[in-house]
C-alpha cells in the first residue's frame, strides 16, 4: 500500500484526497495536514483520513508527499520537513501543486538527492475530472513517476511538460476552470437580463456547459470546427459570435493568459532582498 501525505487541505489537498478515496485509495494510507485542527477534523469527519497538524510526523515513513499549501509557504514547508523525509527507510517523493516554486529551488531546500515533481492541478480533481501537468526534477526515477502518475491519474488526466511551460500550462488549465466559471456566471446575468428566472438560466447555462464540455472532449472534434457546425447563416448563433468577436473576447482571453503565466513566474520568482 502506498503511503501518502498531503501537506495542507484546503481547495486542492481536499479534491486530491477525495479523487483519491473516490477511485479506491485506502482512507488510512492518507495523512493529512492543516495548521487549524479544527480543518483536519472536519476532512477527517468526511473521509476518514488521519489528520495532523504536525508536518514532520505526517511525513513520517510516507511514499508520497504532496504538498498542497500557498506558494509562499513551500520553502518554510520544506525547511521543515527535510530531515525527516531524509531519515524515511523508503525513498519518499515530494511532490508540489504549487504554481512558481521551481524545481531546483525545492530541490536546494530538501537534502540533496530527495526526488521532487512539480504539478500543476486544477480544482476539477473534484469531480475525478481533474487535469495535471508534470515536470519531474533531477532526482526522480521512471518508477517513482509512474507512482505519481498513477496517484494523479485517478483523479484526472496527467501530462508529461516541461518545467520551462508550467507558467503557460497554469494560465491554460491551472486556473482557466475560473475562466469558464466567469463565464457561467455572466451568462445567467444575461439570461436573467432577458426575462429568465436565474433558476431556470443556471439550469440552461450548466446544461450547456457540461454539454459543450463533453463534445470537447469526447468527439475528438477541434472548437473551431464545433463551433462553425453550430453557426447557420445569418443566424441567431452566428449574431451573438459576433458580438463577443466585437467586444474582444479573443483579445481579452490573450491578455488574461499572458496575466496569469507573468503572475506564476513572479511567484516563484526570489523574493527582492530588504534594503
Ligand atoms: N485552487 C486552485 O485552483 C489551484 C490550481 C492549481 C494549483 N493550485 C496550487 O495549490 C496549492 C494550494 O492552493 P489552494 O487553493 O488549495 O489553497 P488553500 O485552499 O488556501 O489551501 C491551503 C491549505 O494549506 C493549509 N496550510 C497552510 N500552511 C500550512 C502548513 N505550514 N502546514 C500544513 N498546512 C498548512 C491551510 O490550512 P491552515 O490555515 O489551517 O493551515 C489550507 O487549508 C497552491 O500552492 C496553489 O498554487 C491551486
């Protein structure tokens, strides 16, 4: 049985754990960890997990540490925990879902030769629908890979990238579940701008979202190539593309990308010394 630690539950340690149990992974092999026992009781409450507020111990013995707090609390994390995954009989993997850190600057913060894989999740890990883009640092072999590759496989996709993409592949999947979120949420407005009950927009806004989600996925069609099927001739689909063309949707999801990869760097960016 693979032993797992999950450093920090929030958003994307609870989605992890509750892919993980979902798809069959035992509720005792999974430590987890929050600052906040009253956190730890709660997911404890709902999977059946440990839960800990003790990093050290939770890493203890672990096949696998994921560390799933904020950027800015990685390398304190790390200093933390070094000596104790160093002094594991197994050779524990330290695996970061957070955006900007660098490999090589976790790799300095751990005893030299500790394995590291950065990834980048998105939060539809939820739902077992999760995407993950996996950079593995210099010290990690094919078998510790296919290990994480299969804990994250069963809650979602797992591509292989590399380090040098993760800033684009968090604009792109990282964080964009919020762009489609974004754009739920305006279109029920306009729907209830139209005379809709926001009940009755959700419903045909979710619908459709789902929908359109599922034929992206699965008809192995490209969106342009769905889109243009949906788009009759002086139409109504047609009329409503090109207002969206008009205020500068493709424009904005530019500038929206290029914000959120520039944002990922500076966060693993050294922080500029105090004068
Ligand atoms: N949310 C997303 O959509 C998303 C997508 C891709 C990647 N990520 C990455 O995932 C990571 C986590 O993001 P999140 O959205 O899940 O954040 P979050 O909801 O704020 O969760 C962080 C959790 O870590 C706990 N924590 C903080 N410091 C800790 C420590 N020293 N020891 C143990 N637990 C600690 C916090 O609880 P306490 O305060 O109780 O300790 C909190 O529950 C980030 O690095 C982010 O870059 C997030």
């Amino acid at each position: 049985m693979t032993t797992i630690a999950v450093l920090g539950g929030g958003k994307i340690g609870e989605a992890l754990i509750s892919g993980l149990i979902a798809a069959g992974t035992a509720p005792q092999s999974i430590n987890v960890t929050n600052r906040r026992a009253e956190r730890g009781q709660e997911l404890r409450e709902t999977y059946g997990i440990h839960d800990l507020t003790d990093n050290r111990q939770a890493v203890e013995g672990a096949d696998v540490v994921f560390l799933c707090v904020k950027p800015k609390g990685i390398p304190a994390l790390l200093t933390e925990i070094a000596d104790t995954i160093d002094g594991n009989d197994v050779s524990t993997v330290v695996v970061s879902m957070a955006a900007g850190i660098p490999l090589a600057a976790m790799e300095d913060a751990l005893v030299a030769g500790t394995p590291v894989v950065r990834v980048m999740p998105n939060t539809p890990m939820l739902v077992g629908k999760g995407m993950n883009a996996v950079a593995p640092g210099r010290f990690v072999n094919e078998e510790q890979l296919d290990v994480v590759a299969r804990l994250l496989g069963s809650v979602g996709d797992v591509v292989n990238v590399a380090e040098s993409d993760l800033d684009a592949v968090t604009a792109m999947s990282g964080s964009s579940p919020a762009y489609f979120f974004l754009v739920a949420e305006a279109l029920i407005d306009a729907g209830v701008s139209l005379g809709l009950t926001r009940d009755v927009a959700q419903k045909l806004v979710t619908s459709s979202a789902a929908g359109a989600g599922a034929m992206l996925a699965e008809s192995g069609i490209d969106p342009t190539t769905l889109r243009a099927n949906v788009s009759s001739p002086a139409g109504t689909t047609v009329a409503a593309l090109r207002e969206l063309e008009e205020s500068g949707i493709r424009g904005a999801f530019f500038r929206a990308a290029e914000a959120c990869a520039t944002r990922s760097a500076e966060l693993g960016a050294p922080a500029t010394p105090e004068k």
